[in-house]
C-alpha cells in the first residue's frame, strides 16, 4: 500500500490546519470558483456598457460610459 505525506495534500477550509489551509486567502477563493466550472475564463453579461466576467477565478464588473476620460 502507498503513502502520502501530509505535506503533500492541501484542502481548503480546515479549522485545525497549518499552512494557510484554514485561512480565506486570495489563493483560496480564486480556486473555488476556479472549480465550480469547467472553463478558467467566461463571460457573465455584456450589454448597457456594463460587462461581468472572470479571469482565473476573479471576478470583474466594468462600466463604460463613452464620455469618461478616466484616463
């Protein structure tokens, strides 16, 4: 039978873990929603000049307006 170290398995949230395994880290999150589809990039909505969508499991909203100059 094989073995594997415990330092090898990481899992998320853990009360009594070490190594970050309980905390809600950047790292964490991203990686929940990262499994909850099958695809790393998708769109949510884009119309009105207001787009969602997800970029390796973070999440961004954008509203344009044409008449900003934000930059």
């Amino acid at each position: 039978m094989a073995f594997i170290n415990k330092s090898q398995v990481k899992a998320f949230p853990v009360a009594l873990s070490v190594a970050g395994s309980k905390f809600t880290s950047e790292d964490n999150i991203t990686g929940i929603i990262r499994a909850v589809v099958d695809r790393e990039n998708y769109i949510i909505s884009g119309a009105n000049n207001e787009y969602e969508f997800v970029l390796h499991g973070y999440y961004f909203k954008i509203i344009y307006s044409a008449g900003s100059s934000d930059m």
